[in-house]
C-alpha cells in the first residue's frame, strides 16, 4: 500500500557557502525530478531511506518564507534510496566531513513533480481547521464555507506532524489528510478568512451559484495588503495658460518613458 509524506524545500534566496539553496514549486515544475539531497536530520533520513517507496505521494511544502504551505504534489520515483552524494562534496552547501562513503550516514530519493496546486494552502489555514491558531476555532459561517470536509477530515489535519513536530523536513501524512489539503487547494471558500495569508480579511458568506467556481491560482507568496491610509483632501492646482501651458505640454513630452523590468534569472539549485 502506497504511503503519503509531506517535505520541506525553501522557496525564497538563501545564501549557503556562496551559492543559492531556494527551491521552489516553480523551480520544481522546471527540472521535474530531483534528488532529494541535503536533509542532515537522522530522522527525516531514516524515512527516506527505510519507509518511502515507489510511486508515494507527497505534499511539496513552501518552507522558511512568508506564507509557508502546501504548494505542489509530487511522488516518489526511484525504486530505493540511495546514498546523498551531496555528503561527500566539499563544495556543496551541506557538505559533511564526518560522512564515510563506505557507511554512508547519509540517504535520499528521487521526487518527481506532479503538479502546482490551484492554491497555495497555508500553514495557518491548518492551523485554524485543527483548532491551533491563536485566533480561535471555526465559526459556524467558516465551517459552511469548508463543508466539502468531514469531521474526520479536520481530525486528520490536527495529527498531522506538520502541526505538532513542525520543524521536521520529511515527515509522514495520513491518506485523509493528504486528500483534505487537495480539496482545500481545489475547492477553496476559505480565501476571504482573517489570517496571515489574508491580512485584515473578513468572514464572507459562500454565493450560492449552480456549479463550481473556477478561481484563478493564488500566488505561492501572497504578500501583505499594505494599510489602507486616509486621504487628505488635495488642493486644486491652477491650469496653465498661455506660454506656461505650452511649457507644461514640452516639459511632459520629454521625459523618457521606464523601461519594465528585466526578467529575473530562474534559480536551479536545490534547497
């Protein structure tokens, strides 16, 4: 029977050794497989190497930045674990000078990309679905608003480990949990809530509508509204006429036009 898991990657730039160790679902969606390399918890290690098998899935999960959460689904493709080579290499961020090759201490696997979810699903969400957020439980309009989910399904999301032995990079998920998150990246309502994903957001009832609402994805970092500030009233300035306007029209016509900004560089390393 096939297991479902949850790791851990860095979206935003992190500097290690001299090199860039962010990777993101986007990264992910562009190289397609990777070695899951780098992981220095025996824990998270022990997984990789004794319990994950072929065809697993697994929830990719935005680590380390502003809105952490579930942002893409992948699956286990290498039919073993295998030593992390990564160990062995000087060069490499997480380089380890205690590792043997002839015992490695170090082991991975390869994880191939499935897909970017519709929506990124935040740790906070889950937080608020289990009870666990500092601003309280469901109301009875949220629960409305999420009832796609069964009792047992929040039951599923509060055990996570996620949610209770947080900083593990690999950790395990139950099936009911897995398909839970899905549907929450899926079928959506819970946008509008109060949260850190939606600063100053409100409750807002479901419309009722005959079919589902096909909603654009959601940016995987969702940034901060910035506060709304009052307007002054502005004073009204004087047109220009004669000589002065004709100046006015010049001095517009001359100035250059901003030239949009250059394409960031898409960044290949691992986390």
């Amino acid at each position: 029977r096939l297991s479902c898991w949850l790791m851990k990657a860095e979206p935003d730039s992190r500097m290690e050794k001299g090199k860039d160790v962010a990777f993101s679902v986007d990264h992910f969606a562009a190289c397609k497989v990777t070695p899951w390399d780098g992981v220095r918890n025996p824990e998270a290690k022990t997984i990789m190497k004794e319990k994950m098998r072929l065809g697993d899935r697994v929830l990719f999960y935005h680590s380390n930045t502003k809105i952490p959460g579930v942002a893409g689904l992948a699956k286990i493709c290498s039919a073993e674990s295998y030593p992390d080579p990564s160990a062995f290499d000087s060069a490499h961020p997480y380089f380890d000078p205690k590792s043997d090759k002839a015992n490695p201490k170090w082991w991975l696997v390869d994880v191939e990309f499935i897909e970017k979810l519709p929506r990124l699903v935040p740790l906070g969400l889950l937080q608020k679905l289990a009870g666990k957020s500092q601003d309280g439980s469901l109301e009875k309009e949220q629960r409305k608003q999420v009832d796609y989910l069964s009792s047992e399904d929040l039951g599923a999301i509060a055990e996570m480990a996620l949610l209770n032995r947080g900083r593990l990079s690999v950790q395990p998920v139950s099936t009911r949990a897995y398909d839970a998150i899905v549907q929450l990246s899926r079928q959506g309502g819970w946008e509008m809530w109060p949260g850190k994903w939606n600063p100053g957001g409100k409750a807002k009832p479901q419309q009722p509508t005959g079919t589902q609402s096909d909603s654009p994805p959601t940016d995987a970092k969702p940034s901060k509204k910035a506060p709304v500030k009052k307007e002054e009233p502005t004073k009204e300035t004087p047109v220009p006429s004669g000589p002065a306007k004709k100046r006015a029209r010049a001095d517009t016509a001359s100035k250059p036009t901003a030239k949009p900004a250059a394409a960031s560089t898409r960044r290949s390393s691992r986390r």
